[in-house]
C-alpha cells in the first residue's frame, strides 16, 4: 500500500484492536533466551542488567518482533526475494540490530554480506551470540588436535560495527568491503520507540540509502548502482503519537508502502500489532 496521508495510515493501523503484548520483551529477566527460526536453533545472551541501567539501552535484551521477522526475512516465500529485490549477490545493514544479531544470523547466509550497527555498549553481546550461533567451521582431520574443539569462524558476510545515530557518519566503510560502495537494504527492526530518536534513526537510514544514489551521481555503472536501495522497517505498534512522528519524518525522505497482510507472515499481521512498512528514498526532500 503506498502510502500518501499520514495521519490516514495511523488511523488505520491503531483503529484495529492490537493484543496486549506489554512492552514487547521475550524475557527481560533471562540471560539466554532459546529461539527457533527456520527450524535452527540459536541460544541468545542478553543482560537484563544493562536494559535496567539508565539512558536508551533497550538492546540489551531480545523483543518479541525480533525472531519473526528474521523468520519472515528469511524465507524464499517473502516478496524481497520473489520479486529479485534481494538475491545471494545483495548487500544488507542492519541499523539498532540489539545484542542478538538474530535477522543477520538468519539472513546473511542468504547473501553477499550482512553488517550489523548498534551503538558500542551492545558490542561485547552480539559478538558473543555470532560467535557461538554461527556454523561451525570444521578444520581438515589432518590439522584437527587431539582434546581441541572444532573452530567456529565467524564468516566475512556477516559482522557487527558500532554506529551511533546521533554521533557517527554513515559512509561506504560500513560494507565492510572495498569493492562495495553502498547497501541493497537497510533494515530496522523494533527501532521506533523514543519520539527524541525518529528524526536522528530517519536520516540515518536516509544516508545510508543516499550512498547508493552517491554512486549514480558519480557515473558508476556497475549492477550496484543499477536499483535504489530499500528500506525495511518492522516495528510494533505501541504509541499512535510515536507513529505518526516517525511516519511523517520518514516520508519526508522515502517513498513509503505498507508490506500487505498477504505477503507477511501470519504473526507479523497487523492485527496481532506488528507492521512493515518498506522505502524508497526520494531525490528530493519533501517538506
């Protein structure tokens, strides 16, 4: 659904009756939290110490919205793949990715490269989770040694780097990659919460985005530069005020649709309060 009124897109969403789903947290008391997503099984670390400490530190633990669209993302049912918008070749960021790194572990192996952003206290975390969820590397038998554990090697394609939305640039050193000058996706999950971060998370996903359009001012000609970059933002509805803040701010920047109820997954519909909205950015700035 392409989206034209604002105000209309809120009415529509909150009018329907949304199932209490508290503040959205798995376990906020747990410090590992069991998941299954595409019939794999991930043990996720979290601190429900950090999420009680001060200031914005709600990706300490896992939300509810998390494992689903990582299961929805990750299916070769899902639209972006249907339509060839995403394909093994693609290149993915991920913005307010949160301890678990749970859509990138689940999506980079579909593609060419998965960079995961959050701000640094989240880093010591998600690197443990990628460590100890991703693939196990065996060595050769020839180079195994007796009473050593198999390595687990975190792959090239998938990797965090700290990226504050308020603080930092968002430049091409984020593929990770210097044969790589933009991204194919941004992705956002559950990060519309806190009417002070909407304007400073919409130009970082606009950014993020403009590096892709960077490259056709520039005359590149490669495949990379061929699509503009989409935006994927799934969220939970919690506050109309929130929503419409962020609607607003994003349209400004992006073309904006509405994922339909047909092409999501039955737990990500809107009636169980979950929405997907996905962008395009403008070439021009809409006041």
């Amino acid at each position: 659904m392409d989206l034209n009124r604002k105000k209309d897109e809120t009415f529509l969403l909150f009018s329907q009756e949304i199932p209490s789903q508290n503040l959205g947290f798995v376990d906020s008391q747990a410090t590992t939290v069991n998941l299954t997503i595409a019939n794999k099984d991930y043990t996720i670390h979290q601190s429900p110490t950090i999420l009680n400490r001060p200031g914005s530190t709600t990706g300490a633990v896992v939300w509810k919205i998390t494992p689903l669209v990582a299961s929805w993302l990750s299916s070769p049912d899902n639209l972006v793949w249907k339509t060839g918008a995403l394909s093994s070749s693609s290149n993915i960021l991920e913005l307010g990715c949160g301890i678990s790194g749970l859509v990138g572990l689940a999506v980079s192996p579909l593609v060419s490269r998965y960079t995961l952003t959050d701000q640094t206290y989240v880093a010591r975390l998600v690197e443990k989770n990628l460590q100890e969820n991703l693939v196990p590397t065996q060595k050769p038998s020839s180079q195994k040694r007796k009473g050593k554990p198999s390595s687990t090697a975190n792959p090239v394609n998938l990797r965090f780097e700290p990226l504050d939305w308020e603080l930092d640039e968002v430049t091409t050193s984020l593929t990770g990659s210097p044969y790589v000058s933009s991204f194919d996706a941004v992705i956002a999950c559950d990060c519309i919460y806190n009417d002070t971060l909407i304007e400073p998370l919409v130009q970082t996903c606009a950014d993020a985005c403009n590096l892709r359009q960077r490259g056709q001012d520039a005359g590149a000609q490669s495949d990379e530069t061929l699509t503009p970059t989409l935006c994927i933002v799934a969220q939970q509805l919690r506050d109309p005020e929130i929503f419409e803040a962020w609607i607003k701010e994003f349209s400004k920047h992006f073309r904006v649709w509405r994922v339909p109820e047909e092409a999501l997954s039955k737990e990500l519909r809107a009636n169980t309060g979950f929405v997907v909205h996905i962008g395009v950015l403008k070439t021009t700035l809409t006041p």
